[in-house]
C-alpha cells in the first residue's frame, strides 16, 4: 500500500470511529465527552438552552450544564442516546508535537460529518477568548474546515482526542485547545455544574496608543494606560465610580500599558477580593479599589 492509500485509510477509519461521537451546537460543533454530556467552545452557546444535532440526523434540546467564557469551553447536558464518547489520548498530556498528523471532524451547524487530515504546524500558540482574555498553549494544524466547525474533535490517527477546535485562522485552519489533562480536568469540571468565574471590571477599553491619540486630540497631556470608552451598570467598576473617559494607569501596582496587562493583574486578584486601580481623570490623579465580587459580563 503506498503513502497515499494509507493516508485514505486513516481518514476513513477516523471518519467511521470517530464521527459519530461528532454533533452540532448551535451553528458550532462539538464532541460527545460522556453519556449526557458534549463538550464545545463557550461562543457557540447563546443562551442557556441548546440545539444538539447528532450524526444520525436526530435532534435534541440540551443546557448548558457549565460554561468558561473566557477559557472558550463549555459542557452540555443532553439525552445523548447512545452515542459514543470520543476516547482521549492517553498519557499526561495530549501526545502530539509539531510535525504530527491528525484528523479534524465537525459538523457544521448540523449540516454533516467534514473529516480534514493535516499535520500539527506550531504549539503554544496563543489567541483572544470571547471576552478578550488571551488562552495560550493552542495547537495549530493544517487540516482545514469551514466555518462552525469550531468545538469538534481533533484526533490523532487511533481516533483519540488530542485537541478542540476553537479559533479559526485564515483559509480554513485552526488553533486547536490542547486535550491534556488540564483540559480534562476542566471538562469534567463543567460537567459538574463548576462554572468558571474569573475577576473582571466590567469596562469596555481602547488600548494605549488609541488612548494616548485620543486624549491629545481633546488638549490633554499624553499618558500610557487604558481608555475606559463604556461602563457596564451593576458592575465592580461602577460600583468603584470608575466612569467612561478614565484613563487607568495601573492596577495593583502593575503599569497597564497592554489590555494584557489588566487581565494579569486581574488574575492576581481573587474573585472574592479587590483590586487597586490608579486612573488619570482629564489630570486629576485618582486611585480607586474596587470589588471585585461579581457584576454582568464585560470584556476587561
């Protein structure tokens, strides 16, 4: 058998052990993680009821059971009816590296099983959540799908987990969340009903060099930091009488000159404490604390 065949054979055999463990979440994919239970990406959830198309063409209404919005992962309870789960890799992490072929299923929005060979092209590879945090440590691979095919499997060639897809790149390719065991850990963590909280403000950015244009064009001295342009109400920062048009400088010390930067100071804080934030108003210097114990989404 030469290279070619063999490489249809994989596909083929991927396809028909894997496939039916691939469904439809929305307009996304998604892969079956247990009995009652599929794991996707959190941007294919809009709403807490969800629409799960299985491989057989069935249909069924599930919830959202746990979510992590800004990790992009989420679990769905659903009357799987018998579908199979996919197998992870075994071994304490995801067992691949650069150079390694796999396999990328979907089923796009409900539209059919797409099965993609390719090899992994770069690891820890990095890319904004659906809330702007950034999630490092993705795989990228060259096995193109279209568009919703975000929250299906990637497999390597015995058809076992080795990646989700979750951000999709140009011509079709994608960054991929690595299945090690932190993943698992997290997905069986959803399962559970453990929603992952972090802390956040509550604020809408512009980023620095935005910032600094934008307050010289208004007769302001320039200065580095992050241009609060909208304020959720109910939030931490309202709460703290952080307003739009604030420029923060610095949060627990840390100099705020990347949106990057918010974020790793916010994940220093706990979600039960505070955060001191220092902010420039038009040149009045002030310095804030904020609580930081829950308030509606926001991207900072």
């Amino acid at each position: 058998m030469g290279v070619v065949e063999e490489l249809e054979a994989v596909t083929r055999q991927v396809a028909e052990r894997v496939g039916p463990s691939v469904v439809a979440v929305g307009h996304g994919s998604g892969v079956v993680l247990a009995d009652g239970q599929v794991l996707t990406n959190a941007h294919n959830l809009r709403g807490p009821e969800v629409h799960v198309a299985f491989a057989g063409g069935r249909r069924a209404a599930g919830e959202v059971a746990g979510v992590d919005v800004d990790g992009d992962l989420a679990v769905v309870a659903v009357d799987t009816a018998g579908a199979p789960a996919v197998a992870w890799a075994g071994g304490e992490g995801h067992g691949v590296g650069l150079g390694s072929m796999v396999v990328a299923l979907a089923n796009p929005g409900g539209r059919g099983l797409r099965v993609t060979l390719g090899q992994v092209s770069a690891t820890e590879r990095a890319f904004r959540g659906p809330r702007g945090r950034r999630i490092r440590g993705s795989l990228e691979h060259t096995a193109p799908l279209p568009r919703g095919s975000s929250g299906g499997p990637v497999v390597n060639p015995a058809g076992e987990l080795v990646g989700l897809n979750t951000n999709r790149l140009s011509e079709g390719f994608y960054q991929a969340l690595p299945a090690d065991a932190a993943l698992r850990r997290r997905a069986e963590a959803l399962a559970r009903g453990e929603s992952a909280e972090r802390p956040r403000l509550g604020v809408a950015l512009v980023p620095s060099r935005a910032a600094r244009h934008l307050r010289e064009a208004v007769g302001l001295p320039p200065r580095d930091g992050l241009l609060v342009r909208a304020v959720e109400e109910a939030s931490p920062a309202a709460a703290a009488g952080i307003g739009q048009g604030d420029l923060l400088v610095s949060a627990a010390g840390r100099p705020l000159a990347r949106i990057d930067d918010l974020h790793e100071a916010l994940d220093g804080a706990t979600a039960a404490g505070s955060l001191t934030v220092q902010l420039v108003r038009g040149v009045e210097e002030l310095e804030v604390r904020v609580e930081l114990g829950g308030g509606a989404e926001a991207t900072g």
